[in-house]
C-alpha cells in the first residue's frame, strides 16, 4: 500500500500543475476563437487586420510564446495587447468603436469563465 502512495504523493503536485495548464490552454484557445469569431477589425502597428488574421496571429504568437503563457491573463498581458516588435497596443474595433486589445479580452475571458 505505502508503494503505491508515494508515487501519487510525489506526482500529485505535478498533477495538479498539468491540470490548470490544461484550463489555462482551453482558456487562451476560447480567447482567440473569441478574437476569430468577432467580426471586429483589429489593428496592428497601424494596419486593419480581419478577425480571422488577427486570431492566426495570435495563434502564433501564442506558439511561439507559450513559456511566457502560464494562464489566460499573463497571455493577455505579455503576447495578446501589444506588439513585440514596436511596442504599440494593439486594438480591437467592433461595431465603429475602438478598445485596447487587452481590455476587450480581459473582458471576453470574464465572460469566458461565468459561462
């Protein structure tokens, strides 16, 4: 009996970890879909982008940048508001309306999570 505790003792902290990368992953995939199913334009060091461009973007950002992405929010943070290269936030414009990228999905990812 105590042989087999010990492996799940020793291996529940890392359970747990892959647990919440697995909930941080669904959540940063639902914020891109979010992104792709918009309909908004999203600008981009001064350019319009469509919804679907801007998600494959992200999508690749996102690849490249995953050690940087433990949860939803540090994905907002460090690779979905703005550029890497310039620096420049990026925007969301729905509806004739413009929005710091970062404040539409924080505000997409709330939603996200009380659904």
């Amino acid at each position: 009996m105590k042989r087999v505790l010990l492996p799940l003792l020793l291996f529940a902290p890392l359970m747990s970890s892959t647990h919440a990368q697995t909930d941080a992953e669904a959540e940063i995939t639902s914020l891109i879909e979010a992104v792709r199913e918009s309909g908004c334009d999203f600008n981009r060091n001064g350019s319009l982008h469509s919804a679907e461009a801007a998600a494959e973007h992200l999508e690749l950002k996102y690849s490249r940048g995953k050690p940087y992405a433990d949860s939803a929010e540090a994905f907002i943070e460090r690779l979905a508001s703005k550029s890497s290269w310039s620096g420049k936030p990026y925007e969301m414009i729905c509806d004739g309306e413009t929005q710091p990228a970062g404040d539409w999905l924080t505000a997409t990812l709330a939603i996200i999570r009380s659904s």
